[in-house]
C-alpha cells in the first residue's frame, strides 16, 4: 500500500457537485493499493498514521501525532498512485490492485483508523472526486507499507 499524506487545515471531497466527506485539523490521505497488499499492510499504515509526530507542539517541533491533536483523516483512494509513467506517455495502472480487491483493503485501511480513534471521513471508491484541501505547512509525506 501506498499513502499520500497531508497534513491540513481542512479538506473535502465532492462527488457530482455534492459534498460526501469533510475534515477540519488533521490530514488528508491518498490511499493506493497494489496487487500483493495484504490485511499486515493496512494495519502498518494505519498504525503509523495514527502515531506518526508531524503536528507541532508549542515551540514548533514537529511532536504530535494525529491521535494526540485530535485531528481527522479524509481518506481518498487513490490508484494512480501505482501508475507506472517510465515508458511512453500514457500511464499504465498495471501495478494497482482490481477495484474488487483494492475497496475492501481501502474500508479495511480506514476501519482501523477509527478503531484507533481517528475520525474517519471518506470519498466514494471508484467515483470522480473533486478534493481540496488547505495544506498546513505545507506538510506532505509519502508512505508505503513494502
């Protein structure tokens, strides 16, 4: 799995001009499946997410975690991130798990993050989304589970 991670003031996602998911403090997730994902990765990412210390404390380091700030997730899914670009012009998505496959880890992924505590909004798997996002910092990092 693959998770693009930004840390954010607020973020939505709209589908068909209709709001089906908003945050405010916490971080916006890009989540990518790949073909050999297992149930093991989403409980990595998810645990890491949960506890990874990019929120600043009161002298501007980088202290904590999602869970200590109280902070939400939108989770989007997101199979491009497994587009492979090296040849020719048009990516190719061979790498990205089938949609059957890749929707139950993503629910899996974000049925963990509640579990845990977070606050999980959600895009529509499969749909055409219209996400913003006001990025905090900006912060960004990419994770993956391999």
């Amino acid at each position: 799995m693959k998770v693009v991670l930004q840390r954010t003031k607020e973020a939505a996602v709209h589908v068909d001009g209709e709001c089906v998911g908003s945050i405010k403090r916490g971080v916006m997730l890009l989540v990518g499946v790949t073909h050999d994902d297992t149930i093991e990765d989403a409980v990595y990412l998810a645990e890491k997410i949960a506890h990874l210390r990019i929120f600043e404390d009161k002298n501007g380091k980088m202290n904590h975690s999602l869970k200590d700030v109280s902070g939400e997730a939108l989770s989007v899914s997101q199979f491009t991130l497994y587009g492979d670009t090296r040849k020719g012009r048009r990516p190719n998505f061979m790498n990205a798990a089938k949609p059957n496959d890749a929707i139950e880890l993503y629910k899996h992924f974000n049925q963990l993050l509640q579990e845990m505590g977070i606050h999980v909004e959600t895009g529509t798997f499969g749909a055409m989304m219209d996400v913003s996002l006001v990025n905090d910092g900006p912060v960004t990092f990419i994770l993956e589970s391999k």
